[in-house]
C-alpha cells in the first residue's frame, strides 16, 4: 500500500478507519472542529462580523454559536454544575450568534477551543451507552450527543466555508 501524505488534522480520522467506534465519533468531531477553526483563521475581526447573508450567520457568530453548543450538550447535559441550564434550540439560536464588542477572531476562537477541550473531558468520563435526560427529547446517549454534535459541526463548517469563501474566496475545507 503505497502511503499518502495526510494533513495532520485528517490523521486521527485516517488512523480509526478500522477502529473502536469512539476512536471513529471521536475522530470525525474533532476533524469538523478543527475545519471550522481553520475557516476563520487568518481573518480581521471586522471580516469575522460581516454579515454576507441575510441571517445573522458571521464566521465570528458560527464560533460563538458553536462554543455554546458544546457546552450545552457536554456540561449543561453530562456535568452540570450549579446554574448550568441546558438551552432549548430557539434559547441557543437567539443567544448565540450575536457578538459583543470586544470579541474578536482570537477569542472567539479560543472560546470555542476551550469549550471543545471541556466537552472532550466530560465525555471521556462516560461510556458511550451512558444516558442522560434531555428536557425536549426524554433521554439522550452520549453516542447520539457524539453524533448529532458531528452533524451540527459539519454542518456549520459548510457555513464557514461558504462564509469564507464570500469573504476572500478562499476555498477547500482544509
């Protein structure tokens, strides 16, 4: 088999193409974090904030968006603390994309980088059949928190890269 050269974010994914299916959800988390990431670096602050469609969607947001669901599936659902509420999809959605002032590229992006640390140490702490009570949808597994994190990631890393596209047309999701 002849060997590939494989962008370092890609390796853990390549790695468990034959693995436990935690190294496979996992892996396949971290990759859709790691695009979003790089989707906005190199910006200003000021192309963070355009808005280019007619939501309130902005590279900066997607982050701060993102920062938010991750807390709101792995601490405010797996390790809630004293006054963690888990925020109902209109709540996050109404909460989440708006900036203040003083966000910019760096902290967003360290904000969210610091939310995904988090997420992995509460995870790592639970088996994936460990299941908890979700207040829309009665209980949830943390392989379906895994999964729908995957698709809620992915998802907005296609915002990003469209987002960043129309911003300086740069393309590709790495």
């Amino acid at each position: 088999m002849v060997e590939i050269p494989v962008d370092p974010v890609v390796e853990p994914v390549v790695r468990a193409r034959a693995g436990a299916e935690r190294a496979v959800l996992e892996s396949f988390l971290d990759l859709q974090r790691a695009i979003v990431l790089r989707k906005v670096r190199g910006l200003t602050d000021a192309d963070a904030r355009r808005r280019l469609v007619p939501s309130a969607t902005t590279l900066g947001g997607l982050l701060r968006h993102l920062a938010l669901v991750e807390r709101n599936w792995f601490v405010c659902l797996l390790d809630p603390g004293p006054g963690d509420v888990y925020l109902t999809s209109e709540e996050e959605a109404t909460a989440s994309f708006a900036l203040a002032e003083s966000d910019t590229v760096e902290s967003l992006a360290a904000g969210y980088e610091r939310a995904c640390a988090r997420s992995r140490e509460i995870a790592a702490r639970f088996d994936l059949d460990h299941v908890v009570p979700h207040p829309q949808l009665g209980e949830v597994s943390l392989r379906w928190i895994l999964t729908h994190l995957i698709e809620e990631t992915a998802r907005h890393a296609g915002h990003a890269d469209i987002l960043r596209e129309l911003t300086d047309g740069s393309t590709g999701a790495l």
